[in-house]
C-alpha cells in the first residue's frame, strides 16, 4: 500500500464526518447536487479509493444512496411518494385507488402528493401533468405510483417523457393498472394490475356456457389498453368456443347524440344476443339504450361488464362483472414501490392480482345469479 493510500485509509471517516455536516447543513439539499468521486477527491485531496470509501461510509449510514443512474443521492427523513392520476372525476376506480394509497402511506410513514390533473382540454391535462411531475422533481419525492394517461391525442409521447423525467432525476416508478408499452411489449417498469386479456376470456367463456351464440363488445369513446386487451380476450375465447368471430364484433360509440341509432343499426346487421363492455358505466349506458328500445335484460340481451363498482349492483337487473380488486392493487403498488426503492437492481415486474368474475343476473336466463365468484390465482411476472 501507498503512502497515499495509508493517509487515505486514516482519512476517510473525516471526510464522510464532513459531508455528513454538509448535508445537516442542507448543502446538498437540491436534487442530483451531491458531489461526485471526482469533486470529492479535489476537494479534499484525495486518492480515488478514499473517495469511494468515505462515500460507502455514507451508505452504510443511510445518509445517501445510489440511484438508477448510478448518481449518489441523500436520502432524507422525511419520505414522500408522489401520484399521478388522470382524475378523480373521472372514474369511480381512480378515487378509490386514490383512497388505498393515502391509506397505506400513512401506515408506513411516507408522506402523500398528489393534485388532481384533469382538465375537459387534453392539451391543459398535460401541462397540469408535466407541471406536477417538475413539482415532485424539486421535492425530490421518493418515488412515484403513476397511473398512465390515455384518451389524449399525445397519450404516448406524454406517458414516456413524464417516466423519463422522473427517472433522469433518479425516481422510481411503479405503474399502476397497465404499462406505457403497448402490448405485446414491456417497458423496464413494475406494473401491478390485472390481466385484462384472461378477464375478457373468462366473461366471454361465461357467456358461452349461458348458450350465448354471438357474443360482440361494447365500450364509449377511445379504448384504453387495458380495454383492448379485454377485447383480445374475448375474442380468443369466441373464437376457442368454435362461436366464430363475425366482422370486427365491437360496437364503439362516440356520445354525439346519436348513439341510440348506431346501436339500432348495429343490432339489426350483427344480431348479437350478449355484449360484454369495456366497464361498468358502459354496460349501463347501453342498457339505458336497449330499455328505450324494449330489450329485455337478459332475456334478449345478455350483458356483462368490469370493475364490479357502484354501476354493477345499482343497475337491474344486477350487472354480470369482474372484480377489479382496488385496494389490493394500490396496496401492492405501494409495496412494490417501496421495494424498487430499497432494490433498484430488481428486474421489471409485472403483478397481476386475482380478479373473480362476479355472476349476477344480466347473465342468468331462466335463473338468478346471487353475485356468485370465480376464483383466480395472483400471478407475478419477471
């Protein structure tokens, strides 16, 4: 050993005692400004070795950390995650995402920012976006939970620079519900939800035991990913079920005013005897529809739906759904999250939870359905 290295090795701790005040100081408050190996050798005249000593110090201390760019970063005491949701308005599966994971963060201690984001205009949406993820930058939050966007006309472009700025900054994401990526693709995030496609199979394979014979899907305005994974699903199951896919078997509608008629039409080319829709608010919806036309639910028309909330057991007859398993979803989220925090180096995961079809009687012919469930096994896939 050097006689460089062996005042080095005497000098390490000094150095690591007086970064530590620094930090107390709020030297090194702002975002990515702790010192590299570099300045820390010139500052304090140093070899490269004692540099890397005194940061492990550091480390070994929790006063800072590595992030996913290999930049030390100090960690503070007062943990916070930041929440990207397109809007609580919006849906009633956003709000109580929203309340799961306000309540698992007080559980474990972390702090919660969040603002709602949703705006009629998609072109104020996304500055409100961009503008909060700028916010949670300069906070340095620990991480964030981000449910991505859809329905604008920049949805992708939008979805990818919020992750990317998040992570240039060294912040983990964990997405919620679906990726960024459209499938079959996968980008390099956690994504905790439920697998769409087999959902949209197992309804469609419902229906088929009901003695459905042609089997079409429903959804209002643009699709979301986890809503054309749904049709995959149903379409896989018809065509397995040897029921035969007829034309492209979706019904999409735009609520200009003139949906009644285009589902009139639709009805009188296709005659499908059972919908499955995109979700609850949709199934309701076209029910509304069928009723002014005298269609009987589910006598002429089965239906079926997802998400299982307030839509499902408020209709009548009682929606046919699956279960989206909210407050399990936000609080693997948050787990997951905290795990990603603790262990970058972790590969990508993708955690699909149990969602049972709930069987009620818009489905049942001849019988009534008392909101029994099917089961499904919690995937997790690496």
């Amino acid at each position: 050993m050097g006689a460089a290295d062996r005042t080095g090795a005497k000098g390490y701790m000094e150095i690591a005692e007086c970064l530590c005040a620094d930090i107390r100081d709020g030297r090194y408050a702002a975002a990515r400004s702790f010192p590299s190996l570099t300045r820390i050798m010139r500052r304090f005249g140093v070899t490269r070795v004692t540099a890397m000593r005194s940061v492990d110090e550091l480390k070994r201390r929790g006063v800072v950390a590595a992030s996913p760019r290999s930049r030390i970063v100090v960690k503070r005491t007062n943990r916070t995650f930041g929440l990207i949701l397109p809007g609580l308005a919006y849906s009633e599966f956003f709000s109580m995402i929203m309340s799961e994971i306000s309540r698992r963060c007080q559980q474990e201690g972390y702090g919660l920012l969040f603002k709602d984001v949703y705006s009629p205009q998609s072109r104020l949406t996304e500055q409100h976006a961009k503008d909060l993820v700028r916010d949670f930058v300069q906070k340095q939050v620990d991480g964030v939970l981000f449910l991505p966007f859809e329905f604008m006309p920049t949805t992708r472009s939008v979805n990818k620079e919020i992750v990317s700025t998040l992570r240039d900054a060294g912040i983990p994401v964990v997405l919620i519900d679906y990726d960024i990526v459209l499938p079959p693709g996968r980008s390099s995030l956690d994504v905790v939800g439920i697998n769409n496609f087999d959902a949209g199979r197992r309804v469609a394979e419902h229906l088929l035991s009901k003695d459905a014979k042609n089997i079409h899907f429903f959804h209002y305005g643009a699709g979301a990913i986890s809503v054309a994974n749904r049709i995959a699903g149903v379409k896989s199951a018809i065509r397995v079920g040897g029921v035969g896919c007829r034309g492209r078997n979706v019904l999409q509608v735009e609520g200009k005013g003139s949906d009644a008629g285009m589902v009139r039409a639709y009805l009188k080319r296709h005659r499908p005897d059972a919908f499955v829709c995109a979700n609850d608010a949709n199934a309701a919806y076209l029910k509304h529809i069928l009723d002014c036309m005298g269609r009987r639910i589910p006598e002429d028309m089965m239906l079926a739906g997802f998400d299982d909330l307030r839509y499902a057991t408020v209709m009548t007859p009682q929606l046919t759904t699956v279960h989206q398993p909210c407050a399990d979803i936000a609080s693997v989220a948050v787990r997951t999250l905290k795990e990603r925090i603790e262990d970058p180096s972790l590969p990508p995961r993708e955690i699909l939870l149990s969602a049972p079809l709930v069987v009620r009687e818009s489905t049942c012919r001849g019988g009534v359905a008392a909101g029994r469930k099917t089961k499904e096994t919690p995937r997790c896939r690496k």
